[in-house]
C-alpha cells in the first residue's frame, strides 16, 4: 500500500487510538490482559473538499479530533473497566460541551481575569496582554506537570509514547514488530499536544494587539477567535512538517518536541504491543478499501 498514507492518533485509557483513511481503530488492554479492538468510521465530512481549504482545514481537524478522541475515550474507558456499556452520541455530545468550556474557562478566561491585575502596573495594554499570554502558558504546562503525576495519566503518557513510536516505525517502512518498534523515539512532531502548545503561543502574539476594554469585549474576544487561532496553528505546523529541512520552519516543532518531554513516557513492551495491534488495524481496513476500489474500477 502507498506510504504516503498519513496515519496519526492519541492515547486513550490503556490504549492507543490510530486514524487511517477512513476508520478509526482502537486497541485496548482489558482486565483479562488481552487486546480488545473497535473500529469506528470516519464521518465523510471529515474526508471532504474542505479538508484541502487552508486555515477552513485546521478547524475541520479540530472539530474531528474532539468527535473521534471522545468516543475512543469513552470505549477505551468502558473496555478498561470491563464494562459493555456504550455511551449514546447525546453523551459524547455533552461530554464534549463539558470539556471544551473547561477549556475555554480554565486556559483563556481564566488568564484575562488573573491579569486585569496587571493593567494599572504596567499602564499598556499591549504588555497586560502579554502577561496574560504568559499566564496562559504557564497554566498549561502546570496542568500537564500536575496530571502526569497521577497514576492513570502516567500509562496514559505511556501509551502515548507507544503511539508514537509504532508511527515512528510505520513511517520508516519498519515491520510492526515491538522489537523494531521499540528503537524509536517518544517524541513525534505531528502531535496533538505539539498542537495545543502551538495554539497558546499564537495566542500570545494575535491577542497581544487586541484591546482590553471594555471587559465585554476583552472576554468575548478570547473566545471567537479560538477557532481562528486554532487554524493558523495548525497550518504553521503542516508547514513544518512539509518543509522539514527549512530551519525557520524546523523551529516550529521544537516547543512541541520540548513539551513531549512532560506527555509522553517509555512504554513497556505491553504497551507497544497494544499501539501495533491498533495501527496493523487501521492498515488492514485502508488495504481492504484500496483493493475494493481497485476491484470495482
């Protein structure tokens, strides 16, 4: 099959999610120490002409990822419980809702409040602006530092690492085997976490030259232009990837390379092993649709 199949995912709970062309597959290890398997198909939506639209793009993978993430959650979580229950999309739904205000309450609205402060100190609002940008970032990096070191989170990151490194060894042309597998790195450039760190330094310099009166204005503008932030991040690290050997560009992927230093962590051979099942998954699902294409055509 052709290698330029572009495959990507995230950790779940005790195990690893893997996007291909159009399915999505989860592999987990349940309590009887097996690896459960559920694929999920990808939305057409997802896959349309406005996935090649620049910046409308970024906003679309966004959107996807907080859909598809969420429901490998919610399975992953079921599975690693030994629970059969399945959550109905009003659920995710609410789930989802639920965990973007916390979001956008925690690491945007709660830095403007916390730097009003500074605004009769430092009398320029370009500078209260930078504060709060700063204020952004550190609550970010303290919520990742403070989370890693729960238990849960802990094998999280380590399946996370393990994701990474079967991509790592796909994209190599590797035969997924947890020997060859294991010799990689941790770190990926294309990460999701990559992303989020991305987004909170570009909200740095847009919100920078955005006024902050009156208070109405200073709240509602964090919020709309999220999405607007969300896709210059995500073109400037698809620049990056494109145009690796650019030095400029290079330094776009070095913060989310740093920070993966705090979200990922040596898997054990487990652990790879459950992150090859779910990427050997989501290949055999794309090879099933090239062939069925071929065979029609």
């Amino acid at each position: 099959m052709d290698q330029k199949i572009i495959y990507g995912g995230q950790a779940v709970i005790e195990g690893v999610m893997i996007r291909g062309m159009h399915i999505v597959s989860v592999a987990v290890r349940n309590p009887k120490g097996t690896i459960s398997t559920h694929t999920v198909p990808i939305n057409s939506w997802f896959n349309s002409f406005i996935r090649k639209i620049p910046f409308v793009r970024g906003i679309l993978v966004m959107a996807e990822t907080l859909a598809i993430g969420m429901r490998a959650l919610t399975y992953s979580a079921n599975v690693a419980a030994g629970e059969d229950e399945e959550f109905g999309k009003g659920s995710i739904a609410v789930m989802m809702i639920l965990s973007l205000a916390f979001a956008i309450g925690f690491f945007f609205l709660l830095p403007v409040f916390a730097s009003k402060g500074f605004e009769s100190l430092v009398d320029s609002n370009l500078l209260a602006n930078i504060v709060e940008g700063l204020i952004r970032l550190i609550l970010f990096l303290l919520y990742v530092i403070v989370i890693g070191r729960t238990e849960d989170i802990r094998r999280v990151f380590m399946y996370h690492g393990a994701e990474h490194m079967a991509v790592h060894a796909y994209e190599n042309g590797e035969k997924l085997t947890t020997e060859s597998v294991s010799k990689y790195p941790t770190a990926h450039p294309r990460c999701g976490t990559a992303f989020l760190l991305v987004v909170m330094l570009v909200a740095i310099i847009v919100f920078a030259f955005i006024p902050r009166d009156p208070l109405w204005w200073l709240i509602t503008s964090r919020i709309i232009l999220i999405p607007a932030i969300a896709a210059a991040s995500y073109e400037a690290i698809r620049l990056s990837g494109i145009y690796s050997t650019n030095p400029l560009l290079k330094l776009i992927s070095v913060p989310g390379l740093v920070l993966q230093r705090l979200t990922t962590r040596e898997p054990d051979p487990d652990q790879i092993e459950v992150a090859i099942v779910a990427m050997q998954e989501a290949i055999s699902h794309d090879e099933m649709q090239v062939s069925a294409r071929q065979n029609s055509s």
